[in-house]
C-alpha cells in the first residue's frame, strides 16, 4: 500500500467507526440518540461496546492500529528521504507513533471486559495513545516546516501545514479547556464527552493533510 492510500484510510476509517458504532447503538436503543460532538449524551468507548457494536468496533480498530504502525514507518523514510539521511527526531517520531498506536490496539483489545486489571489496561492503553500521537505529529509538523523550503519540488506546501497547525492549536485548546474545567470542579459527564469526541476528530483530521503531502510519495518497504 502506498504512502498516500494509506494516510486516506487512517483518515476516514476512525471516523466512519466510531460514527458507525454509535448510530448502531442508538438504533438498538443502548445509548440516546443526539449530536455527541455537541450534545455528549455518550463516550465513544460506551456506543463501542454496546451490542453488536463492540464487533465492528474492535475489528475496525485493532485494523486502524496496525495501519497507524504502518503509517508511522512510512513517516520516518519520508522525513529521512527529505533529509537526505537518517536522523534522530524521525526516529524518534517513529516511535513515539508506534507506542501510541500499540497502545491503542491493547486498548481496543479490553474493551468491554471487566476486572481491575482490563481496565488498568483500558485507561493508560487511551491515556499513552491520546498523549503519545499528537506529540508524534506534533515533531513530525516541526519537522515539515523546517525543510518547507528545501523540499523536492514542492511536494509540502505551507497551507498544508498551516492546517496541520490549526488542527493541533485545537488539541490543544481543547486540552487545556478540560484541565481548567478539572481544577475548577466544573467538568461533567457531558463535557468530558464533549472533549473525547472532538479530540479524537482532531486527531485523525490531522492526518488528511498527509494525503496532499504524499500525493507523488512512493515507497515500497523492503
């Protein structure tokens, strides 16, 4: 699979899954029905394992984990074929998508089972995935806006990157929302819905930029 196929499906399929799973759940009547990213009358994880749901939901998943894997090796020969040799920050991006994306793969795999253990698994399996990921893309965009000039014909431009950039100022805005909301004892139910729905959108929007960046990319491993 090339560069940019694959940065298309770890865009779309998170999306069209957790979306899926909570339009089936509500069908079947396990969770309300509204707008999570608006109204957050449910977490993810709940519309997830509810039903039929957590099959779907599990397969699509554990799938998105290893593309991301996959993603994030392809993301350390780009930065090295830009840089014209290995380096140590596309090394340690690479790493750092890995852990989060193993992470999220031992996340998927607790799902909706019971026990302290699962969910000791459940809660730093997301918590490493949502911290590890977006400091991944977070270098990787450094990165990008360094060589921005020096890049083989064009292939990045910097509106690209502006919206790569956007895109994580909103992580991090919502991040810092949910810290204030904590220290202030205002955080609710509904809010930390809010904050996982919108958060997790980002995070994957984040990554339709690539599809633009890798459109000549080829590369095959070996």
């Amino acid at each position: 699979m090339q560069p940019r196929t694959l940065a298309l499906i770890i865009t779309i399929l998170p999306l069209l899954a957790s979306n899926a799973v909570y339009l089936l759940s509500a069908y079947e009547g396990f969770i309300p029905w509204c707008i999570p990213y608006i109204d957050g009358c449910t977490t993810i994880s709940q519309a997830a394992r509810s039903g039929n749901s957590i099959f779907i939901y599990r397969a699509a998943m554990i799938a998105y984990g290893v593309l991301l894997i996959w993603f994030w090796i392809y993301a350390q020969q780009w930065l090295n074929h830009l840089n014209s040799h290995t380096t140590k920050i596309s090394r340690t991006i690479k790493w750092l998508g890995i852990m989060g994306a193993i992470s999220l793969i031992i996340y998927i795999d607790f799902l909706g089972t019971t026990g302290e253990v699962n969910r000791f698994m459940r809660r730093y399996g997301i918590m490493i995935f949502f911290t590890f990921t977006p400091l991944a893309q977070l270098l990787m965009l450094k990165q990008h806006f360094e060589i921005l000039q020096s890049a083989p014909g064009g292939a990045i431009k910097l509106r690209t990157l502006q919206y790569q950039l956007i895109v994580l100022l909103l992580m991090l805005a919502i991040g810092f929302i949910s810290i204030i909301l904590d220290i202030t004892q205002s955080k609710t139910h509904i809010s930390e819905n809010i904050v996982e729905w919108n958060f997790s959108l980002l995070l994957n929007l984040y990554f339709a930029a690539m599809i633009f960046i890798w459109k000549d990319y080829r590369y095959y491993l070996k």
